[in-house]
C-alpha cells in the first residue's frame, strides 16, 4: 500500500504531531512500508493456533494476605511534607 503526502498529512493531524514538508516522503515510505508489511503478515493460516495472553501458561502463586507493620502512623507520616491529625495534608485543588 502506498501512501501519498495527503494521506500522511491527514495521519499526522489525527496523531497530533508535526511532521514538516521536507520529511513526508520518507514518512510516506516509513508507513507505506509498516502498512505492507502488515498486509503480508495478514497472509499467515492461523486457523488452528490457539489465542493465548501470554507467552507461558505459568499460574502465579498466591501467598497469604497478612497485614504485617500496620499501626506506626508516626513513621508513615515521618517523611510527609505536612500532616495534621495523622492524616496527609495535600494542597487544595477544587474551589
């Protein structure tokens, strides 16, 4: 598939970048070639490849949900910038 300066200009407005006069023919090339590329990946039989999320079927492990070093507010808020009543202080951001 080949693509021409107005197609590219038209990518590029609905990508929101910039691309300058002097480079839309060897953007034209860059995605013409991506474009062919896809069309012959599209030839592939992938009639009897099962869909998979992942490259192994490995299970990750659960482990315990133990609450473990709770109750130190003090030395959660140590490193706060500001605290009031234990609580974080955060600048206000809605009127």
């Amino acid at each position: 598939m080949s693509l021409d300066n107005a197609t590219i200009r038209r990518i590029a407005t609905l990508a929101r970048i910039e691309v300058p006069a002097a480079e839309l023919e060897a953007a034209a090339a860059k995605l013409s070639g991506i474009l062919s590329w896809i069309e012959q990946l599209r030839e592939v039989n992938t009639d009897n490849v099962t869909p998979m999320s992942g490259g192994t079927d490995l299970k990750l492990p659960w482990r315990a949900d133990i609450v473990t070093e709770g109750g130190q507010p003090d030395q959660v808020l140590a490193n706060a910038p500001e605290a009031h009543g234990g609580f974080f202080v955060v600048p206000k951001v809605v009127e």
